[in-house]
C-alpha cells in the first residue's frame, strides 16, 4: 500500500484533491463510482482512502464503501468528505470506523492537516505488522534430534495447506514456536499473526476481545479475529476457553462471519485457525468442558509436539541457541558450553522443557562470572545425587536405605538408563561416554533388566516392574 484512494462522483472535486495532493508528493488513484471504487480497492489496497458520502449512479454510497473497507481492510484510514454534512452524518461515519470528517467546501489547508496525521497513522500500523510479522519470521525450529525431524516433516507438509492444525504437547515444549513456524512458511505468511491467550483472559471479556465492540461513543473497536483477517488465528491452549464462546467460535469457523458485541452488522472474516492444548481433550469432553462438535473442526490435523526429555540430543544445540539469543537481544556474554555442563543438561529432568531451557541459560549467563564456557558447577544440581565437596557426595533417600548390593544395582540401572535416555538409545555412544565396551555394556544392561529396542523412533525408556524397556 502507497497511495490515496480518492472517490467523489464529481469529477472536478476529485482532480483537485488529487492535484493537491500530488503536488505535496503522494501518489493518488481517483474513482467516481461504488464500482470503480472497490475493484481498484481489491486490486491493491490503498494507504488512504477519501471517500464521499453520496455517490450518484452507484450501488453503494459512502457508509456502504467504508463498511466494506473496515471489514476487508481495518487498518486502512478513511476519511469522510460531504457537501450535506452534519453531526448525525458525522456521528454514523466515526461509528462505522472513519477515521475524521470533513464537511465541503473543504479548507484546503485543513485537509492537508487531516490526510498527513490519517497517513501517519497509516504508516504506523504498516510498521507494526512488518513487526509482527518478523517476530513469526524469527520464530526458528531448533534441533537435530529424530523426535525433532519427526515434527518438522509434520509442520511441512501442513504449511502448504490451509487446514486446521491442533498442536499437543506439554506446557513448555514450544507448541508456540511450531505454530509460527507453519504460519511464516504458508501462502498467508505476510498476513497477520493474531493470538488468543484463552487462558489469560477472564471469561466475560473473552467475547468482546475476539469480536470486537460497536458503541455510538467509541465506534468501532475491531476485535482480534477481526484483526487477523487474512491472516492466522492462533488459540493458545484452547481448553480453557469458556464454553459460551466456544458454540460461538465454532459458528463463526462454519459461517466465516460474526457480529461485534453491541452491532448489528456482519462482519466476515477469511482466518487459518491453529489451536494447541497441553491437555487431553477427550477428558475435557467427557467432563463436560469442551464442546465435541468445536474439538471436531479444529482437530483436522493433530501433530504432537515432543516434550524437552524426548529430544535430549538437541539440549546442546538449543541452549547454544538460546546464549546467542539472549547476547543478540540483551548484550550478555557470548558463553561456550563445556562437555561436563552439557551431560549434566542432558541428564536433568525437565518439568517446563524448552521454556525451562531457556530460563535456565538465561539466569546462569545474567548470574555468572567472566566470558569462558558455562561450567556443569553453575547448573542446578538436580541429578540422583548431590555434591557434598571434596569428592563426597550426598545420596537421595531411596538409596541410603537400600544394602550395598542392591543400592548399587539401583544407581547402575538409573545411571545406565539416563545416560541412554541422553544419547537417544544409542548404545554405542552410550559405551563411549561411560568407558565401556559395546559387548560389555550389553551384558551389564542384561544383568540389571534393562531392555532395549532398536524400533524406529524408540526414544523414551520407560520402567516396567524390574525391567526397563525402550518403547516407541
């Protein structure tokens, strides 16, 4: 968008305003119909629409025009211009969205006034949704891992369609990230980015938020689908939306279209919708909690997004990711990572995955001292057992209260079955690490009951019993 759209049905008028206008340097379009006026409207969008109210000889007058526009195009600025102007008339166009009312014959300075302030909020929010759309931009999927190659294919194939994606995972795992990541690599991908915090809003705003408000005192204030139009809608955790709005939610994804609390009008909206939820929506839906037919429209493509324990190979690469992020944005020291801190990363448990990742590496570099690699010293010791100083250690309860044998057996099984949790089921890389041999290694999980697979995609070992079993 660079230019001012100008519609009046007198051609004397609109040729003035245009050569005024063009002898201050903009660049004008000039229309004298509804007709003329919304195909060079759809062809490109204008930075600045004047319009007239009463056009002769056309389908649509001014209102009609400027309904149009804020429904397609909110966030162009329109101005009002009318021989036969009044307050009512003035009143009606501010409700409808227009940006400022001009009664003719016009004072031309006072026009000039009027089109550069309506062009800098223009240019305002152009800047504001070049912002928000290099934020999806930076929005990269970090790692290496098969669970994390695994997702990606999934996000790929989904980015070149426009179907409803419901992202899974735990709180933490970066269900966010993915869902910007389909955004900025789709057909929508300079549109808008519009998300629903559903559980960070109290449930009697939630409605007015979404869709909007019309009052005769504030007019219109878009809601965010309205803001999202042509673009992507995202409702983070989903689950907690309250249930009236979801029968209305799920009217508008069947008609495209809803009306703003407090209006009359239909407003139609084009949206993508991505939703994700760390929770089980069939549970929700047996409680009572979450609308079937709602879980059936946005469940079209579900993709599982790994929590932080089942990619632990890509600990190394994000958190080198997240010390280069946090040196970028809040000038903190550019640290290395030594390979004690990393085995120790990749055997720590992980409740808050990769936000708790990232929290983490940007304490230890605020917290820290110098510019050399992060030292395992540094990191929470959050392993079996806990340094006590000069080589001792203090053991967890459980293995305090066991006989030597047994204790030992318990911590060469959990050892073992961290280390191979950590190099992703790899035996070979696990022998390396812990200084055995490959054959000997084997025997040793054999004697402790522990049980491999060599499945595809076997990741996770899980403790059944006495045994421990690598499942897919």
């Amino acid at each position: 968008m660079s230019d001012i759209l100008i519609v009046d049905d007198e051609r004397d008028i609109r040729e003035l305003i245009g050569d005024i206008l063009e002898d201050e340097g903009y660049k004008t379009r000039l229309a004298g119909n509804s007709n003329d006026a919304m195909a060079l409207i759809n062809a490109e969008p204008p930075s600045l629409l004047i319009l007239d109210i009463w056009l002769k000889d056309s389908k649509m007058d001014g209102i009609d025009i400027l309904k149009t526009v804020k429904r397609d195009n909110p966030d162009i600025p329109v101005v009002i211009i009318s021989g036969h102007g009044n307050i009512e008339i003035a009143v009606a166009a501010i409700k409808q969205g227009a940006y400022d009312f001009i009664e003719k014959p016009f004072n031309i300075d006072q026009l000039l006034v009027v089109i550069r302030r309506a062009m800098e909020v223009s240019t305002l929010r152009r800047e504001n949704q070049q912002l928000k759309r290099g934020e999806v931009k930076q929005a990269e999927m970090i790692g290496e891992s098969p669970s994390f190659r695994g997702l990606l294919s999934h996000l790929e194939k989904v980015t070149k369609s426009n179907g409803r994606v419901m992202l899974t995972g735990p709180a933490g795992a970066g269900k966010d990230v993915a869902a910007r990541y389909i955004h900025s690599n789709s057909a929508r991908a300079t549109a808008p980015f519009v998300t629903v915090n559903c559980a960070g809003v109290e449930p009697e705003m939630m409605e007015a938020m979404l869709f909007g408000k019309e009052s005769a005192t504030r007019g219109i204030e878009p809601g965010l689908l309205e803001q999202a139009h042509g673009g992507v809608v995202y409702f983070d955790e989903v689950a907690d939306m309250p249930l009236g709005t979801q029968s209305k939610i799920l009217r508008v994804l069947v008609d495209q279209q809803f009306q703003r609390v407090g209006g009359n009008d239909k407003v139609r909206v084009d949206l993508r919708v991505i939703s994700s939820t760390n929770r089980d929506l069939q549970e929700e839906i047996a409680a009572g909690r979450f609308r079937e037919e709602l879980y059936h429209r946005l469940n079209v493509v579900p993709i599982a997004v790994p929590s932080l324990a089942e990619r632990r190979e890509d600990i190394p690469v994000l958190a080198r990711h997240f010390i280069e992020g946090c040196n970028a944005s809040q000038g903190l020291p550019m640290r290395d990572l030594t390979d004690d801190a990393v085995a120790l990363m990749q055997t720590m448990t992980w409740p808050g995955n990769v936000r708790q990742l990232k929290n983490l590496v940007e304490r230890v570099l605020i917290l820290g001292d110098g510019n050399g690699p992060i030292e395992a010293r540094e990191l929470p010791q959050e392993a079996g057992v806990e340094e006590a100083g000069e080589g001792r250690v203090v053991l967890s309860g459980t293995l305090a209260t066991l006989p030597l044998r047994e204790a030992r057996e318990a911590f060469e099984r959990e050892y073992l079955l961290t280390q191979i949790n950590r190099f992703g089921g790899n035996i070979s890389r696990t022998a390396s690490f812990v200084g055995m041999e490959r054959s000997a290694l084997h025997r040793k999980l054999k004697s402790l009951g522990v049980v491999t697979s060599a499945k595809t995609g076997a990741r996770v070992a899980h403790v059944n019993d006495d045994h421990v079993q690598e499942v897919g």
